[in-house]
C-alpha cells in the first residue's frame, strides 16, 4: 500500500514561451486535440461574444475558422464521433440571458452541438455542426464512454439551476441514435447531488470492475465529487472527495469548490486530488488519503490549504479558473498546474511538485504572468516531454485581461534531476 512519498531530486521547471496570437479580442475557452492526425496535437480556441472557433494548426500556428454563428460559446470538449479517424468538436451555448451571468441563465439556452471534422483541411471550408440537445444553463462537456464502450456518449453538465443559482443542477447524459447527425438521446443521470458545478475533469473510472469505462470528477459548491457508473449495479454512483472552502459564504456567496483536478504518485493513478475554491476561487487545496494507496472509494482525505491568491473582488470572485494535472518532469509522478486570470501579480500560471504527498507538502514556481483562463497540455514539439498553452481570460462582465495573448509553453525541464 505504500507509495514513494519523497523525490530526492527535482526538477526545476522551465519554459519558453511563445507568442501564438497577440492583442486578443476575447478569450475563455482552449483545448488541444490532433485536428488533422499527423501526431501532433493542434489549438483549438474561443471567446464568448464573436461567436468564432478557430483552430491553429501545428506547426506554424496558422489560424483557421472552423465554425463560426454560434450566440455565446462556452465550454467546449473533442473526441472522433464519426469514427473517421479525426476529432471532431462539442460545444455548448448561449447560457447567458439579458444580464450576461450565470445568475441569469437563458431558459431557452444551454444548447449544445457536435463540430465535424471531415478531414478537409484549407482555410476555406467550414465544418458542419449538429444539434445535438439542450439544458438550461450548461456550461461544461466531456466526450467518453461512461456507461458502455460502443458509441461515444457525452457527460453535459449546466452550472446553475434554472430557477435560482443556488438550485439543484440536472447531470445529463446524452447519447447518439444509428443516426449521429440527428439529435441524441437524453436522460438525466443525477439531480440530487450538485448545485452551482464548475470543474469537470474526466478521468478513468475507479471503481473495481469498471476501470475500462470513463467517469467524472467534478467541483461544485458541494466540493470535490467522482462520479462514475458502477457496471456491476448498472447505476452512477458518487464518491465525495471533499466539501471545498467554506469560511467566506456569507460575504461572497460562493462555497465549495471550483476546478478539479487528480494526480498520479508512483503506482497510485489517484494519490492526490487538488481543487481551486470555490467558484472562481483564489484558494488552492490538497486532498491527500490519510493512507496512501488506498482505492479511491475507499479512502479518506484530507485537505490541506496551500495558497490564497488575494482576496475577493467585489463581485466575490478571484482570480482562479483552472487546475490540471500531468507529469511535467517525466519521473513518474504528476505536477500541476493553476490558471490564474488577474489581475497581476494573482495572473499566469503556477507549477507545483509533490515533496510529501502524505504530508501534503508541495513546492511552487510561478511558469507563467500572462492571463490564463484554460490551460491545454500535450507534446506540441514531439521532443517526448508535456508542453503547455494558454488563452486569456477577457469575458465582459466577469473580468477582462490586458494585453490578452494565446501562448505556447515549451518544456525545457532537463531530463537528468539538478
């Protein structure tokens, strides 16, 4: 049950950073797949209000518009629906009513359509989008396999109630008929559980006996949630990670948690689980399992507090929007990284390293002072080690960064430890 708790080297992280877009008009959202399969992973980002998804193709960088009319874009998720070989893109929008906030979301939003990529590649053709359904208010998608490993299915999850912020939010699950491009089968999977969800990080399913299918881990104002389908019961089932930070409800209105993420420690796949908190937070916790090793529905987890970013605003918000986890460093274990939109010096990301896992003991460097409001991961370079890239954060109404830019960061962390 043991897992290797101490590195006695570290690497120390570097990057350089590359400017792929200046002076940005908008920015919220950025993912990282394989658009055109020759192995190495491309950009493709949005805003909110132009209603553009653009991708930027590796190498070079040019930028391509892959589908544009959509009424406030929002999150957004890839995975190969048609099975051509080739992702293709989900996207949810118009979530916003008049106001412009969650707390007013559109009650006839929150849809959601698939992107599809045909393989076709200039700069003239535009993809065909398919509706796929709707839920008031959704705001986060994760293509997978959750219940069956057949046809793809997509976890959408809204981030509010529709009849008030703090209301019940409905987990649903959609899944395509024979005919893909028509609209897919809906059902709710959950609405008792979660209220206000914003982080939603898939990862394979840890429950015994269903390792092979996908499951979510989510952060809501109930905190840190996995959610999964047990195969063996045939139902979703949940297992809390954590409640998140609740000491400053009653001035900001905001509790629990924001953004999600787990990490991997020698052979344990779920040694840690890091959390930014609550909704667009300036806190970031720790979980670590009082026994290391022990299987994810079996542990019990402690948080530990290990950075407060400023206070916040007036709005009750600070300056987090994400956390993601990976190994950086290639020795084994899972770094991770905190996106920060701003403002400066709560702006950029930063790099944590595990010293202690059992003692929830990390070290920090900041690798990054540009607004980040997505992080995306992969080997942009094919050089074998993880590379990073960012988008700023520039939402009207929420927070609007200066000098906005989408940036590549390459990894330059030395294969032998200092």
């Amino acid at each position: 049950m043991g897992v290797a708790s101490t590195p006695l080297n570290i690497r120390v992280p570097r990057f350089t950073r590359e400017v792929l877009q200046d002076d940005l008009i908008e920015g919220y959202w950025l993912e990282a797949p394989d658009i055109d399969g020759d192995t190495r992973p491309d950009l493709v980002g949005h805003g909110l209000y132009l209603g553009e998804i653009y991708w930027y193709r590796n190498p070079g960088w040019q930028r391509q518009l892959v589908a544009d009319g959509f009424h406030m874009p929002i999150g957004a998720h890839f995975g190969d629906i048609t099975g051509n070989g080739y992702p293709d893109l989900v996207v949810c929008y118009e979530l916003y009513g008049e106001r412009g906030r969650i707390d007013d979301p559109d009650p006839e939003g929150g849809k959601i359509d698939w992107i599809e990529n045909t393989g076709k590649f200039d700069s003239e053709t535009r993809w065909k989008r398919h509706y796929i359904g709707r839920e008031t208010a959704m705001h986060r998608l994760r293509l997978g396999h959750f219940t069956q490993t057949r046809k793809p299915e997509l976890m959408a999850l809204p981030t509010v109630g529709g009849r008030h912020v703090h209301a019940l939010v409905p987990v649903v699950l959609f899944s395509p008929n024979n005919d893909i491009r028509q609209p897919w089968d809906k059902r709710v999977i959950d609405d008792s559980h979660f209220r206000m969800i914003h982080g939603v990080e898939i990862q394979k399913n840890p429950l015994p006996g269903s390792e092979h299918l996908d499951s979510i881990l989510l952060a809501s104002e109930e905190g840190v949630t996995w959610l999964h389908y047990d195969e063996r019961e045939h139902r979703f089932t949940t297992t809390r990670i954590g409640t998140g930070e609740h000491e400053r409800f009653e001035r900001t209105g905001f509790k629990g948690s924001g953004d999600v993420g787990a990490g991997r420690i020698g052979a344990d796949p779920h040694a840690y689980v890091v959390a930014t908190e609550p909704f667009h937070g300036n806190t970031v916790a720790a979980y670590v399992k009082e026994r290391p090793g022990t299987p994810v529905a079996e542990a019990s987890w402690r948080r530990i507090v290990l950075d407060v970013f400023g206070d916040p605003n007036d709005l009750g918000e600070g300056p987090s929007h994400q956390i993601i986890c990976a190994d950086f460093d290639n020795d084994g274990d899972d770094e991770f990284l905190v996106a920060l939109r701003g403002p400066y010096p709560w702006q950029g990301v930063f790099y944590y390293k595990a010293l202690d896992i059992a003692a929830g003991v990390f070290a920090k460097w900041r690798v990054s002072s540009d607004s980040a409001a997505r992080i995306a991961i992969g080997d942009f370079n094919g050089d074998g080690r993880l590379d990073f890239a960012t988008i700023a954060y520039k939402v009207d109404k929420y927070f609007l960064a200066e000098d906005a830019k989408l940036c590549l960061f390459h990894n330059d962390i030395e294969t032998n430890p200092t």
